[in-house]
C-alpha cells in the first residue's frame, strides 16, 4: 500500500492557505483598482475645473479687451468729430475771408 507523502490535515492546510492567498490577492487588487479609479476621477474633475477657471478668465479678459476697444473706439469717434468740426470751423472762416 502507498504511503501519502502528505497527510490529509496538511493537505487540506495547504489548500485553504492557497485559496486565502488567492482571496486575498483578488481583494487587494480589487482595492488597487477602485483607488485607481477614484484618483483618475479626482484628476479629471481637478482639470475640468481648472479648465473652466481659465475658461472663465480668457472670456474675462475678452470682455474687458472688447470694452477698451470700444472706448478707444468713442474717444477717436470723438476726436473725429471734433476734427471734422474744427475742419468746417477753418473752411467757414477762409470762405469769410476770401
């Protein structure tokens, strides 16, 4: 008769240590993943909102740039006018004193 080279409570020891090592790793790698997930999720909500910042801050600055161009704009059309009034001003009195 063959003589088991292991006994049966051995046997059965090894198994259940494999099967809690197996558990064990699917776990731990369970927990890796969803830690993974988490910071990816963190990561990208970190850049939508820095994205919006500069978002809003570009459309800021285009705004005020549109503002200073039409102010610059009224000031020449100001300018302007007053030239073309002055213009009428010196042809008027050349006009008187030809």
């Amino acid at each position: 008769m063959c003589r088991p080279i292991v006994d049966f409570n051995a046997t059965k020891n090894i198994i259940q240590g494999a099967v809690g090592a197996i558990a064990f790793g699917a776990y731990h790698q369970f927990n890796i993943n969803k830690i993974m997930e988490l910071n990816d999720y963190k990561h990208k909500v970190e850049i939508n909102e820095l994205h919006n910042k500069y978002r809003v801050e570009i459309n800021e600055i285009h705004i005020n740039h549109k503002l200073e161009m039409d102010i610059y704009r009224n000031e020449i059309n100001l300018y302007r006018n007053e030239i073309q009034n002055l213009t009428k001003k010196i042809e008027k009195l050349e006009k008187r004193w030809w």
